[in-house]
C-alpha cells in the first residue's frame, strides 16, 4: 500500500477523494493537514489529523501528497510539495494560469517526482456511455455533440459582487467536460468563445459557450450556466445516421451529496429511467429507436491508475500536455472577460 496525505479537509477530501482512494484498497491515508481542524466531517481512524504543515512536508515515508485545497492556492502548496520531494496529485482546475503548470511540470521532472492533475470525470457513467455509443457506429459519421453542465443556482453568482479569476464559472466548471474532450478527442484546431456575466460588468462569470472545432465536420460545444430552472440534457450527440441524447448526469455526485457512499452496490447507477435514448437508421435505412444501458461510472478508477502510475510506472492517466491544453483553453476564455472588464 502506498502512503498519502491531504492538504485540505473540506467538501473536496472528504467528498470526492476519500471514499474513492479508500475503495481500492490500495492507498493508506497516514496525514491530513488543514488550517483548522473542524468538525464538520466525521475524522478517519488511524489518520494523523494536523494544522501543522511540516507534518507532511518532513514525512519521507509518504508516496503521494494529495491537494485539495482552493484553487488560488493549488500552485502553492503543489510547489512546496514537489520542493520538499513529494508525488502530486492537484485538484482542478490544476492552476489558474498556463505558465504556472508548465512550471510544475518542470519542478517535476527536474526532481524525478510525478505531479497530475485530478480528473475523476473521465469516469462519468454518461461520458463513458457516450464513448460507447461513438464507437458502435450506430451514428454514422459524428457531426456535432454538445455538452451541457448547467444548474439552477442564481443565488451564488448574486452573492459575488466582484469578478475574480478563481470563482469563475468557467475555471470551476469547465475544467470537467473540456478535460473530457480532451481526453477523447483530442486538441482541438480552433476554438470560439462565448463566456458571459448575466448580472453585468465586473461581476462573477456565470455562463459559457465553448465550441471547439475539429477535422471537419466535427464541432463539439460544451455550455453551462447557473441560470437554468430546467436543465439542458448532458450529452446531444448528432451523426449522419442518427442521433443520442442521454438526459441524465452521472449519478455518483447525486449519491455522495445524500451521504449514499460506494461501499454500495448499487451507488452511482443508472436507472432504467436514466438510460439515454438511441434514434438511427440501420443499413437497410430502418428507423430504430432504442435506450442504451448506461456505463458504470467509477471514480475509484481513477485512483487505481493512479497506483499503477507510482507502484507499477506506467504512463499517467492524465497526460501533462492534456492539463496544459486545458488550462490554456480556460485561460484564454476567462481574458475574454478581463478585456471586456477593462473597457
């Protein structure tokens, strides 16, 4: 078992690392250092809770150091970590500008250490149904797909009265579903931009609208927005023979929100009611329509290569050039406002 310890013990740890790194059974989690120590999650057995930081950066006895703490402070803290000759793992978005992961990368080569970014997502049950039916043919040539992370929550963007890099929309959210693209697709050849403050001027970014343009004809355009009683579907996938809508989000956040963890079987499925819907014509130009069982969604795989990354050495599941194009990718949306701020 390899050792770990968390900067941070907020939503992030306890949420969305923890129950995951634990399900592998591959990892022992020996410190978790935070500012203050609250009560607000229930402390694991065995783990040496601290607000002493030196307590991680003096354990040599540690194979991963685990930072989940906000995102203004991921650069920091990932560089005192790799400084004092501990493996990474960073939370997204990874940091808030290019050059600042690039250096991190550097650090790490340099040291011989392995820094990576956290993205769970490419685990979502819907993105991997999506691949799945990508790849069945079923659509013919693929045309178009959007992709589309929205909520109804104007009461977050209304309680911020003043832009700031770090809490926008965009860096906190599209650091998910761009990184998926990514990841399948590719870099893109172009991008367009459309990045919004609903509530005005130098207010938080609520809204985007990214297309990104592939060989032609493919456009893949990945939207989001706090403003939207009634959620748009996450993936609309167009093709020349036919088309697939899958409704419904990944169901592992809904679980680990009601405290429903993974040590069930049943945690993060899909329900038949979830199932995305598959319209098409066959060879003989036969019009089907069909649900298509969902993929098992499971964050504890990202953990497991993971492991394989430091115990085993095989390539990271994230590739730096792919954390590098993301974060260039928000870059770049969030100048767009910066510029229309400074007007």
């Amino acid at each position: 078992m390899l050792n770990a310890a968390f900067i941070g013990n907020g939503k992030s740890t306890n949420r969305y690392h923890l129950p995951f790194l634990l399900k592998t059974n591959k990892f022992r989690v020996k410190t978790i250092y935070a500012r203050t120590i609250k009560d607000d999650w229930a402390k694991l057995a065995g783990v040496h809770y601290t607000t002493n930081i030196d307590d991680v950066w003096q354990d040599d006895d540690l194979d991963l150091v685990i930072i989940t703490t906000p995102n203004q402070w991921h650069y920091h803290y990932a560089k005192l970590a790799l400084e004092h000759g501990h493996n990474v793992l960073l939370e997204k978005p990874f940091t808030e500008k290019p050059e600042e992961a690039r250096e991190l990368f550097q650090l790490a080569k340099e040291k011989g250490l392995m820094i990576q970014g956290y993205q769970n997502r490419r685990f979502d049950s819907d993105f991997l149904t999506v691949q799945k039916v990508i790849e069945s043919g079923r659509l013919g040539q693929l045309l178009e797909v959007e992709m589309h992370y929205d909520y109804y929550r104007p009461e977050v963007p209304e309680a911020v009265h003043q832009y700031s890099r770090t809490s926008s929309y965009l860096f906190n959210h599209a650091c998910h579903t761009v990184d998926q693209v990514l990841s399948y697709w590719g870099q893109p050849e172009r991008i367009h931009y459309d990045v919004r403050q609903l509530l005005g001027k130098n207010r938080m970014n609520d809204y985007f609208d990214i297309d990104l343009y592939y060989e032609h004809p493919l456009k893949i355009s990945v939207k989001s927005s706090y403003f939207r009683l009634k959620e748009r579907p996450s993936f609309v996938l167009y093709g020349t023979k036919g088309v697939f809508v899958k409704e419904k989000k990944d169901r592992q956040e809904y679980d680990l929100k009601h405290f429903y963890l993974p040590d069930h079987e049943d945690f993060g499925l899909d329900r038949p009611e979830d199932y995305g819907l598959l319209t098409y014509l066959d060879e003989k130009n036969t019009y089907h329509e069909e649900k298509v069982i969902s993929e098992i969604g499971d964050y504890s795989l990202f953990y497991q290569a993971l492991y394989e990354t430091l115990a085993e050495g095989r390539q990271k599941l994230v590739r730096d050039e792919e954390t590098i194009s993301l974060i260039d990718i928000l870059d770049q949306g969030v100048q767009e406002i910066e510029r229309a701020d400074s007007l």
